[in-house]
C-alpha cells in the first residue's frame, strides 16, 4: 500500500489520561539506520540481561514484580483477561524465567528487547515507512478496521475499549502492548523506526529517562543514523516526529 503521508506526530490521546493520569512514554526516534546483520555484542547484551533476569528473580513469579503488575491491573481496565494476553514485558520474562532463550530476530528487536528485560520495561517499535497519518495511543472505538497480527493469518479488528496504536490505515498493535500487526513490523530493511518504552505508576521517571538513554546510544552504536528522544506524559502529551 503506498504511503500517502509520513507520520508527523505521535500522540497519547487524552481518553487514555481519564483512564491511566500517571502513564509515561519514552519514546526514541531513529532516521537513516542500519538494520542488516547480526551483531554479537547486542547478542552478548540479551544473553548477559537473560542471565540477570534468571538469576534474581529465580523462584518468582512474573506477574508480581513491581514493574509487571500495575500492566495486569491496566489490562483489567480496560477488559482483557491478562492470564490469556500477557503484557509483552510479562511474557518476555516469563519466557527467560522457564528457561528459554530469546531469538535473534534483527538488530533493532534484540537491542529492544535486551533493553526491556534491564528495566523490566515493556519496550516496542514500528518502521514508520510503513505507517500514514499521526500515530495515536488511543481507546478502540466500534468501528476499527481488521488487522492482521504477527503470527496470525486471519485479520480480526480491535475489541471496542481496549488500549492501541494506531494510524490512519488502522491499528498497529492491540491491547496496549500485548501484540503488534504484521503491517508495521521491524525488518532488516527499516531505516527510520519509532521505539516507545512504557511506564506505568511505581516507575520514577528518571529511571525510565536512564532507559531511553540507553536505547538511543545502543541504536546509535550499532545502527548508526540520528536519534532524537522524548518522555512524554498528561504534561507533554505528543512529540513531532520529524525525517
């Protein structure tokens, strides 16, 4: 599908504050990267974060931890079952706690993912080359357009209420972060990304800016390109995204 118009902007909109006031995004925007390749020292970070993970939370349970639990009270918010759509931050340390490796999937996903699991943060990213129009965190109304999601073949819209990204084609991953559509996945051949770390209360923020910062310098170190970064919140509610 051709691109009409570049996203310009991303905003929180403001149904999500009546529902989640205290809701933060760091959110790190990358132009002209390199995304080809697989790099053994962002290998090294996931395994060495993997091992941390196992080692001081051995015998927990996932959904307890502080950082984990205030996403299953979103969830429950706004009506998904959290035992059956996990957060994307409960399902990636639930993965490494039951012995699994995390699996190369490129540069961006594993540098992504090595960060999510240091802060116990859930952490996503979009090519936006392949989104048109603003992106929105926003509440589902009636009448979204089915999506296809990873790992599905069949396109199902948004339940009404629920928590997503979207832009003017549609949404771009459902319940909040739980799972993204196949349309504006990472590749190899993304060049210019937007990557959003989220935080619910019980996250201070300059621990959520000390994430964003090591995002951006991992992207800029092994994918090269220009960065730029924002925390935005019910004060600061959007940021210009600009190629």
């Amino acid at each position: 599908m051709p691109i009409k118009s570049r996203p310009t902007l991303f905003r929180i909109e403001e149904s999500i504050f009546e529902h989640f006031p205290d809701v933060q995004m760091g959110v790190v925007l990358a132009f002209g990267i390199d995304n080809h390749g697989e790099q053994e020292d962002i290998i090294t970070a996931l395994r060495s974060e993997e091992e941390r993970v196992t080692g001081e939370l051995a015998g927990t349970v996932p959904a307890d931890h502080p950082h984990i639990a205030p996403w299953r009270e979103a969830y429950r918010v706004f009506g998904a079952n959290p035992k059956k759509y996990p957060s994307s931050i409960e399902n990636l340390v639930g993965r490494v706690l039951r012995g699994n490796r995390i699996r190369h999937i490129n540069k961006l996903v594993d540098i992504y993912n090595a960060v999510s699991l240091r802060y116990i943060f859930p952490v996503g990213g979009e090519d936006l080359d392949t989104m048109q129009g603003d992106i929105l965190l926003t509440i589902a109304s009636q009448n979204e357009s089915p999506i296809v999601l990873l790992g599905e073949q069949e396109a199902n819209p948004p339940k009404p209420g629920e928590v997503i990204y979207k832009d003017s084609i549609g949404a771009i991953c459902r319940r909040w972060n739980w799972k993204e559509a196949d349309r504006t996945k990472l590749t190899e051949d993304t060049t210019n990304v937007i990557l959003i770390i989220e935080a619910l209360p019980t996250i201070a923020t300059p621990l959520l800016q000390q994430a964003v910062t090591d995002l951006a310098s991992m992207l800029e170190t092994y994918c090269g390109g220009r960065t730029t970064t924002a925390i935005l919140n019910k004060q600061q509610p959007h940021v210009a995204i600009e190629y």
